[in-house]
C-alpha cells in the first residue's frame, strides 16, 4: 500500500514540474542577465575587455563593425530577440566571451602575458651542460 501511495505522489510531483516547465517565464532569465552588465568600470580590465571583444568578432566572423561598441549592441540585440535561436547564439558567445576575458585576467596578473610584451632588455647567459664540462654561452 506504500508503494502504491508514494508512486502517486511522485506522478503528481512530476505533473506539477513538467506544468511550471511549460508556463516558465524564460524574459525573467533575460532581465536577470541584463542586470549583470559591466555598469562598474573600475571592476573591469578595459584593455582585456576590448581585446577579447575584437577577437571574438574575429573568431565567430561576425559581419559588423569592428569595433567594442558595435560588438555589445549585437550582443544586446541577440539577448533581448524574442526567437530561442538568438539568445542560445547570445549564451554560446558570452560564454566564450567570459573564458577568454579570464584566461587574459589571469595572465595579465601572473605576468605571462606582460612576458610576451616586453623587448628583451637583458642578455642572460646560456647554460649548456655536456659530461662534466659546464660552458657558458652569451646569444
């Protein structure tokens, strides 16, 4: 008799779900994601900002401007469309927006990107090892 009880609060449980499923308000999720825009300048690297916008122009051939601003008014465009296609492409773009914008945050911070920038100002020598004999070598 338990069983046969709990089987019929789980269907009931399942209905109740799968109804909130399909009445769903998905312009709430939108609104909320709207919220979290970079209103906060100072929170945010501009140089690694407008680098990884540009990029991603770049890597998902995007046929606009060239530039940060044309960038995020595309962006906003694809987040507030009302087809599901559009903001699945929003999803994917500012997920990979957000992974690079990272990974240059990290790098910048460790040093490894300045690495790279940097003109080599310093002749280090070489070391070169052969059986016991250690030489030196200047490039």
């Amino acid at each position: 008799m338990c069983f046969a009880t709990r089987r019929w609060f789980y269907l009931q449980l399942g209905c109740m779900m799968l109804i909130n499923l399909v009445n769903a308000d998905f312009e709430f999720q939108k609104g909320v994601l709207a919220s979290i825009s970079p209103g906060i300048t100072e929170d945010i690297d501009l140089q690694c900002w407008k680098a990884c916008s540009l990029t991603l122009i770049d890597l998902k051939e995007l046929k606009i401007e060239h530039n940060v601003d044309a960038f995020w008014n595309f962006m906003l465009f694809l987040q507030k469309s009302q087809r599901p296609g559009h903001y699945n492409v929003f999803l994917n773009i500012a997920q990979d927006f957000w992974d690079m914008y990272v990974d240059c945050l990290l790098s910048r911070s460790h040093g490894m990107g300045r690495r790279q920038v940097m003109p080599p100002k310093y002749n280090f020598p070489q070391k070169i090892t052969g059986g016991n004999l250690n030489v030196y070598l200047r490039k």
